[in-house]
C-alpha cells in the first residue's frame, strides 16, 4: 500500500514500555535499542557506533572487530543471521577485549535511519517518510521508487538530510520507523525530524523535546501504533567503558549528539569520536578523527595502536576521567612516581620533544595508546599531558607498570629537587 507523508498524519496510539523502569511510551528494546539488558549493565568493553566500511572480520570506525559465532547479530531488533551485514550498514556493536583482532564483538545491531514508503525522487535525493535522503552513486537508487518501501542505513548531516551508506528494501508489514529529534510535543501531536504526527490524545510519557528518539508505527485499518524510545549519542550507557561513534560536526564544531566541541573536530566533517565512558555512562574526555569512507579500513590520524588502547579502556570500570586525565583509581604507586628526584631541570608541562630526564622514574604506569603516560618523576621525554611530578599512569589507555631505570642519567643532587613534568613512557626495566 503506496502511502504519502500526508496519509501519515493519523490517530497514534502510544505502546507502554513492558519493561519495569521504563516510563510508558517507551518501548523495551535493551538499552538504547541495542538488545543489552538494563541487568547487563556493567558489563565492560567498547561500544562502537558506525558504518561497516569493509570485512575481513568487520571494519567499523576504522576499528578491525572479529565476529565469532557466540556474537549476538540482530537488525533492528530481529534477530538475524551474521550474513544480513553488508558493506554500508550502520551498526551498534559491543565488544570485548580478545580475539585476533584484539576487539570480539558480542552483539551487534544494524540500525535505520529511517524505513517507509518512498515519496518522490528530486534529483540525487529521495524523499522517504517525509525524510531527505542523499545517496552514492550505485547505492540503492533502483530500489528508490516511489511508492515502495525501503530502509535507509546512513547518518544525519547538520542540515538533516540522511547521507545513506545502503538502502535495503523493507517489508511494509513491519511498519515505518524514524531516528530523528524530536521538535515538538503538543496534547495531541508529535513531530520528529519535520514529520507531524498525532498522539491520539492519548496522555502518554514521551522524551523531553530535543531528544534523539527512534519511533516506529503500524499501518492498518486507518491507524498507526506508535512507540517512542530515546536515541542517546551512547546508546549502551554504562554497559561500556569506552565509546566509539561515527556523526557529524555542526558549523560550531560540535558533533551531533554532544554539547560540547571535541578537538580534531572540523565543522561540517564526518568524524569517529573516540571516547571513555563513566560508571554512570557519562561521557568523559573524548577526540575525534576522520571517518573513513567506504572501501577503507582506517581511520585518518588515527594511531595503530588504537583498537589495543579502546580495548583497554573498555575493560576498566572505575569511572575513569578520559583520554589525558589523572589516573585516581589505578594501584596505589601508579598515583605517583616513587622514586627520588634528582635536581635536574623540572618540567614545565610542554612537550620536550626528547629532553632527557635527571633521575630515575617512580613506578608510573605507561601509556601505549591514546596519548603517552608518565613512567616517573623527571625521566625520559615529556609525554602529551602526563600530570606533573611524574605523575604515572592517566586514566587514558593505562599500559603495563613502569618502574626501570629513566633514559637519562641519574641527578647528582639530594632528593626533593623540582617538580618534574609529564614523564614519557614506562621504563625497560624490572620494579
């Protein structure tokens, strides 16, 4: 059944959320729409939001992730087969630390921007539930006919037009489904994305106006069913220790779904923001590096060791600060080097570029991944923000224990000289 967006604008019945917890109206699809538990809270490792640019295992954000067989697959909610991912879908995985790529997912969710009827084409876009759609050339386009059903897999852009990785066709029994904000909320009415809607009049708790909400609706007999559930920038709260997410960048050079600008972040840009969740879920310190297109495996800017250092950070579950922030709940000698000053130069906080240290380090913990840690006080090159005093470890991808000898020569004054600046990396030898 062809229906217009005009057709659309019919009585909604909001569903109850089944899941005690949820305020009615929500529907219980796990956290965020990824099929996770409210009781898997806790469970650690990286959550990664983004576009399938390649296989050979699954490359997403430029992160190579292994797909065994226990990882739980699902679109949109339905379970399916590892074989329904295609090159161009977005997805929502979590994954562990192990595997021969040093990240193993253990479920992952291809999920639409939007799924309905095709209104009209307009040039290079198409216009489907009332949604602007741009695609490639080769993607999709003899699937977008007006009046068929198709699902779109792809990002919003600032000005809201959908950039689509794949269209899929979609089976109308299933009903349509929009990720969008959500701009309004009268007694009656709903609008998401520019789409009015109608509540029905039913009084029925829905997110706060602003919010990112995935809502989805049935076609029959003259009336749809509507269910509303929020869309957050981390939809796998505090299940994860580390986040990953493909977005764009607004002309204030925040990315969607952040309040705040994140560095490395262009405006107008397609970017992976790399970032540490909170034991609440928070977001802590985040980056950002360029988004790699299709047919690529890594992220521009991005360093090799990436994957090892998201992995890592995934698996603490202390809360910790973000990329570069003070390591406070690391083992007590990684809080502050232990070994003696020497009275050499003390470190003013820039990078040294490889001036050597005057004394030995304290038992700092290196940091191998993003950013380099502190391996003691005054010892080895001047790392990228290591807390002063030879500060240890940081809260970034904490490494294995420093403690060796410093690359520099031991001071010739007593113990207590200066302060020192941030350390480089741990030490080579034994503690």
């Amino acid at each position: 059944m062809t229906v217009g967006r005009r057709s659309l604008i019919l009585s909604l019945v909001l569903l109850i959320g089944a899941c005690a917890g949820l305020a009615p109206g929500f529907a219980d699809r796990g956290i965020g729409g990824t099929g996770i538990s409210v009781g898997d809270r806790g469970i650690g490792g990286t959550g990664i939001v983004g576009t399938v640019t390649a296989f050979g295992s699954v490359w997403v954000n430029g992160l190579r992730v292994d797909l065994p067989a226990t990882a739980a697959v699902r679109v949109e909610g339905i379970p399916a087969e590892p074989s329904a991912i295609r090159i161009g879908h977005l997805v929502a995985m979590t994954a562990a630390s192990g595997g021969p790529t040093g990240l193993e997912a253990r479920t992952l969710e291809v999920r639409y921007a939007v799924a309905g009827p095709v209104e009209r084409l307009d040039g290079a876009t198409a216009v489907v539930l009332g949604q602007r759609v741009e695609t490639a050339p080769g993607v999709g386009r003899t699937l977008l006919r007006p009046g068929s059903w198709v699902a779109v897999s792809g990002l919003r852009r600032p000005d809201g037009v959908i950039a689509a990785g794949r269209v899929d066709g979609w089976d109308e029994t299933k009903g349509w489904l929009l990720r969008g904000r959500l701009d309004a909320v009268g007694p009656s009415t709903l609008t998401i994305a520019g789409l009015p809607l109608s509540r029905g009049g039913l009084d029925a708790a829905v997110p706060p106006v602003g919010s990112a909400v995935r809502a989805s609706g049935r076609v029959a007999a003259g009336s749809l069913a509507l269910s509303v559930a929020p869309d957050p920038f981390n939809p796998f709260g505090a299940a994860v220790g580390a986040l990953s997410v493909e977005t764009f960048v607004d002309a204030a050079g925040r990315p969607a779904g952040l309040d705040a600008a994140v560095p490395g972040a262009t405006p107008g840009r397609r970017v992976v923001i790399d970032s540490v969740v909170g034991s609440g879920g928070g977001i802590g310190g985040s980056r950002a590096f360029g988004a790699p297109s299709i047919g690529r495996t890594a992220a521009p800017g991005a360093e090799a060791d990436r994957a090892a250092g998201l992995a890592r950070e995934g698996s603490r579950r202390d809360g910790a600060q973000g990329f570069g922030a003070p390591d406070a709940s690391g083992p007590a000698d990684a809080a502050r080097g232990e070994g003696p000053r020497g009275e050499g130069q003390r470190g003013d906080g820039q990078r040294s570029d490889g001036v050597r240290g005057e004394g030995p380090p304290g038992a700092g913990r290196s940091l191998d991944g993003m950013g380099r840690g502190g391996d003691g006080p005054d010892s080895g090159r001047n790392g990228m923000g290591g807390p002063s005093g030879g500060g240890g470890g940081r809260a970034g991808m904490g490494g294995p224990p420093g403690g060796g000898p410093g690359r520099g020569p031991p001071g010739g004054g007593p113990p207590g000289g200066g302060r020192g600046g941030p350390g480089g990396r741990g030490g080579d030898g034994s503690r």
